[in-house]
C-alpha cells in the first residue's frame, strides 16, 4: 500500500484549502482548460447550483510526461496541438474566475504532485496508476481535506464515455491512459454532462454502492469545445459568447493559434 508523504499532504493544507469547513462536499473538474470556456465555468457552476457540492476545483493536466504511463511523450503531444503552457491555463482560468462566486478554485501545485507521482509507478503493478498523475493529485486532495466528504467528478460526455469502454476493455488507444468507470467511483462519485456530437453512454452501479454515476442536463454552452477556439472554428466576434471576458482578450490581443 502507497502511503502519502506528508509534505504533499501540507503542500495542499497551507495553500487554499484552509478555509474549507468540515462539512462540505467537494466537485473537481480534470481538464486542459486551453484555452478556458464558459462551459467549464458552467460545470462548477451547476454543481454549486444544485447543492450538489459546496466548493469546486480545477484541476489542470500538466503535460509531465511519464514514460510508460503515457503510451508517447506527452509535453510533445501538447505542443502538436498547439495547446497553451501550463501557466499560462492557470493564469487565464484564475483570472475568469474573478468575476465568479469565490467557491470555485483551481487547485494548487499539480505540477510538482504530477512530478513526485512518477516515483510511485511501476509498469509491472497495475495498482500504481492508481498513485499516478492527475490521480495521484486526487489523493493528495482528498487526504488533505479528509475522507468525511463526499467528493464528486464532474466531466463531459467525451470523457465519460471512454470510461465505460474502458470497463470491457474497449478503450481507444490515447496518450494517455482513460480509467475504466469502475476504478472512477473507487475515489469519487461521477457526473456526466452531455455534450453536442456525442452519444452518452449510461452506467448505473449496484444500488448498494456507495458512490453514484449522475446525469446532469445539457448546459447552455456545451456546444464548442476548447479545441473548436484551438482551431478556428469560432468567429472573434463570438468568442465572448463561448469564453470568458479574460480568455477573449486574451487571445484577440495574443492570437496564439495563429496559422503561421
């Protein structure tokens, strides 16, 4: 059994989660966030509007490759699709969430969790990727903040669905590698949002069990995608239509997806 060392465990305590009450129950969102949009922002949203959970994270991939762990160099695999740093995704989504209620976060210090992660992994005991990457920071998370919670994932169909191929072995081959919906609701209960283009999948644990797998409604901004401002795909005159008032300026006064 992997135990935390406690100076992960204090990295997050001291940071922004010392303000969080006993009693509240916890969402977070694992995503690249490149650039933010508002449908990220409405996900938090909803799940704080529904009393689903009190306080909302972001957790953002960053892009440490971990040989083994991911099928290819995953840093290159970031720079192919043109998606932005590490920093600058924390900067921007910080900055849209200035104008928002303040109980939504992003989580500190994924990186170096990501990176210490990689002395847990063993390709040859499948239990580690358990204790490996954006899972690992999930442990972190949930250690520091106590197993009294109740702690809820919230993803897009195009993340979920992956999920459930992956339970009958079914998962399309990624740089990285999709947890099967089973091993989700080992840490977490799950939410699905629906997404335009997909066809989600449905998945109902025992009724014994004690997390769920829940079906939010189609959201207002569900229809582009991150990758669809990425590519071009949305006129500068809509983008404040589909990102926040920061990631617009942003990106009419950088244009980094610019086609060289």
């Amino acid at each position: 059994m992997q135990k935390l060392p406690e100076s992960h465990e204090r990295l997050l305590a001291k940071s922004e989660l010392h303000w969080v009450s006993p009693k509240k129950s916890i969402a977070y969102i694992v995503c690249t966030c490149s650039p933010p949009t508002n449908a990220h922002l409405e996900m938090a949203k909803y799940a704080l509007g529904s009393g689903l959970a009190e306080v909302v994270y972001f957790i953002l991939w960053p892009f440490f490759y971990i040989p083994d762990f991911h099928s290819s160099d995953v840093s290159e695999w970031a720079r192919r699709e043109r998606l932005l740093s590490y920093e600058e995704r924390i900067r921007l989504l910080r900055d849209s969430l200035r104008s928002t209620v303040e109980n939504i976060r992003v989580l500190p210090h994924v990186r170096e969790l990501y990176v210490a992660s990689a002395l847990n992994f063993d390709p040859a005991k499948p239990w580690t990727f358990f204790w490996t990457g954006t899972w690992y920071a999930i442990r972190v998370l949930q250690q520091a903040l106590g197993p009294q919670r109740k702690y809820f994932h919230l993803l897009g169909t195009d993340q979920f669905n992956p999920n459930v191929y992956t339970l009958v072995g079914e998962g399309r081959e990624k740089v990285w590698r999709d947890y099967s919906i089973a091993e989700q609701l080992a840490l977490h209960s799950v939410v699905a949002f629906p997404r335009t283009g997909y066809v989600m999948e449905r998945f109902q644990p025992p009724h014994w069990f004690g997390k769920q797998v829940l079906y939010a409604p189609r959201l207002k901004h569900h229809e582009v995608s991150a990758s669809a401002i990425r590519n071009g795909k949305v006129p500068d005159e809509l983008l404040p239509k589909f990102v926040p008032e920061a990631v617009a300026r942003y990106i009419l006064e950088r244009n980094p997806w610019a086609m060289e």
